[in-house]
C-alpha cells in the first residue's frame, strides 16, 4: 500500500515537472489580456466602405487567397459590404481562448507629390481610416490600427483625426506606400505621434505580398530618425528577410534594437515558410524578448503559408501534432510560438496609448 502511494506521488512530481511549464503557461496566459498588434482586412467598395483593390492586385492570384482565407466570398461582400471582414475576425477572435483584442490595419496609399491625393492609379490596395474606425467601433475585441502616408499635405490633421476615433497605432508599409521613414519633412508628423503616444508600426524586411515593391525604403535602419524623435516603433515582422547596403536586415535591426527602450519588433509572420528560423535566433539572444510585441499578420496564417509541420526540427512531433489539432487560428499561433520558446510577458505586452485603455492584470 505505502509502496503503492509512494509510486504515484512520485509518479505525479515527475508528470508535475515534467508538465508544469507548458501547462502553466498556457493556463496563466488564459486569465491575462492578450492583444494581436498585426492583422489585415481588404474590401471592393462594397457597402461604402471606399476601400479598394487595384486591377493587378485583384488579378493577382493573392488576392482570391485572401478572400478565401478570410472565410468570405465576393458575392457575400457585395451582398453585405466589406465589413463583413471586420465582422468575421471579431467572430474568430471571440472565439479564441488566449487572445482577447486584436489591431486590424487601415492600409492608406501612395501619394501624388504634386498633387497631394492618393495615386489610385500605383495604390495596390487601400482600406480607408474612417471605414476601419467605424467598423471596428462595433465590436470592443478590437482596435483601430490607423494608417496614415505621411506624404499627405494634412497628415497631422489626420493623425489627430485618427487619434479622436480611438486609434493605437499607425501602420506603414513604406515600400508599398512609397514612404522613406528617414525623411526629414516627416519631423513634425513624428513629434506629433510622440505628443499622442501612437506608436508606428512599420513593415520592415522585403515584401512579398504584394505585386511589386520598393525593398530599400523598409531598411531598419530608417526608422532610426522616427525613434529619434521619442516615437514608439514597431519593426514588423523582426525585419525577417531581405538585405540592405549588402547587410541582413533582421542583423541591421538586432544592431540597433537595444539602444532605443522604445523600439520594438513584432513577431507577426515568423512562423511563415519564408521566414523559418528567425524567431528561435531572436529567442537565443535574451535582450531581444524584451522587444518583442506579438501579433499574427491575419489572414496569412492558413496552410501552405504557415504549418506546425514546419517547426518539427524545434517544437518535435508531438508538439507538431497537438498543436496542427488547435482549430482557432490565434490559439494555434499562440500555441506554437509557446513552443517555440516566446515566454508569456511578449503576448502580454502593451505600448503606446492603448496601455492606458486595458487595466493592468490584478494578479
Ligand atoms: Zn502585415
């Protein structure tokens, strides 16, 4: 009898120990609030949303995989408007487990220098600030992501704008929306942020969703002079992929990322096949987690872009296994970058303005 409790005990403190991290993890994480800083949403103009897909984009085999993993057709968008998008990731998320709220990203254009109006003619894709405000207003699981070329004669105007309707950050893409983040006109605009504590979200890294794009302006190193001027930027995607001045750009953006305390990387897209290997480096370079924001890229989170089964070599097969079995797409994610070693402190992490907005964890 004894012996038989003395086994189980004993049985029980190696399952314990052996258990204990992933479990307690995952468990801790449920009760604490989790925000996806990274995630997308497109429309045709249907329902008056004033977004569109230019005629290359919509041709572009990208774009019929953007509906479909949305989890739209055409026909329900012209039926319903393009907010139906918006409607269906507030439905995802309230379904998810561990994330709580998610950013979706208003997408503004290029813009004439001559003129000062969006070039819709060179936009490849546009999803206006007002469509997402409103939109995003109607479900409290998520938040405005404003986006905003600060080429525009009245970008300040529509900063402050952005700011009114409850934005958390701004989104570019410099080389798609032809925007050099070093530009000094652009000064006033980063005072601005700072005054309003919005931090930037910048693509950084090459590009590859898009129909063509201009890789050198999303060069790391560019986003030195916004941070300069007391800005909190957020690297996308951890500068993962392609080179600038023959250096790598995730190196370029390691080099820089400890001198600012308010300069951080998203971790949206690292488990994408094009960018294997980049989140256990960073991992393996403790300083870095402190920088870390997470967020998913939504909706490139499907099959063939993203698999556990490409991890085996880090998170093993049984991970690979359990982890492919996790329906919502947010708690799959959530699940395998725990595995691949993110501690929970990243996915909890907030800057910026929203930070005055969530209440603080009581425990
Ligand atoms: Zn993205």
């Amino acid at each position: 009898m004894k012996v038989a409790v003395r086994v189980s005990v004993a049985v029980v403190i190696v399952l314990a120990g052996f258990l204990t991290p992933a479990a307690a993890q995952s468990l801790r994480l449920e009760d604490l609030h989790v925000v996806d800083w990274h995630a997308h949403t497109a429309g045709l103009g249907y329902g008056g949303s004033g977004a569109f897909v230019n005629e290359e984009m919509r041709e572009n085999f990208r774009f019929q995989f953007f509906l479909r993993w949305v989890g739209v057709t055409e026909r329900e968008l012209e039926a319903e408007g393009d907010q139906l998008v918006i409607k269906r990731i507030s439905e995802y998320i309230a379904r998810s487990r561990l994330v709580d709220q998610l950013v979706v990203l208003a997408m503004d254009g290029i813009v004439d220098r001559n003129t000062g109006l969006l070039d819709e003619r060179r936009t490849q894709i546009y999803v206006p600030n007002d469509f997402v405000a409103r939109e995003v207003a109607k479900y409290p699981n998520l938040l405005f992501g404003a986006s905003i070329n600060p080429n525009r004669p009245d970008a300040i105007e529509r900063l402050e704008q952005a700011a009114s309707q409850g934005a958390v950050l701004v989104k570019w893409l410099p080389s798609i929306m032809d925007i050099d983040p070093s530009d000094e006109s652009f000064i006033p605009f980063y005072r601005r942020m700072a005054a309003l504590n919005i931090p930037l979200l910048s693509h950084a890294g090459m590009e590859k969703s898009f129909a063509h794009a201009r890789d050198e302006l999303s060069d790391p190193m560019k986003l030195l002079l916004p941070l300069k001027h007391g800005v909190t930027v957020i690297a996308a995607h951890m500068a993962a992929t392609g080179r600038s001045e023959g250096q790598d750009n995730f190196e370029r953006l390691l080099s820089i990322l400890p001198a600012y305390p308010n300069f951080y990387a998203d971790i949206s897209s690292l488990t994408q096949i094009n960018r294997l290997g980049y989140l256990v480096k960073a991992l393996n370079i403790p300083w870095t987690i402190d920088h870390m924001i997470y967020g998913t890229d939504w909706p490139l989170q499907h099959f063939p872009v993203v698999s556990p089964w490409f991890h085996v070599k880090h998170i093993g097969l049984a991970n690979a296994w359990r982890i492919s079995g996790i329906r919502n797409l947010w708690d799959r994610d959530v699940a395998l970058k725990q595995a691949l070693g993110v501690p929970d402190h990243v996915f909890t992490r907030i800057v910026g303005v929203l930070a005055n907005r969530v209440p603080k964890p009581s425990n």
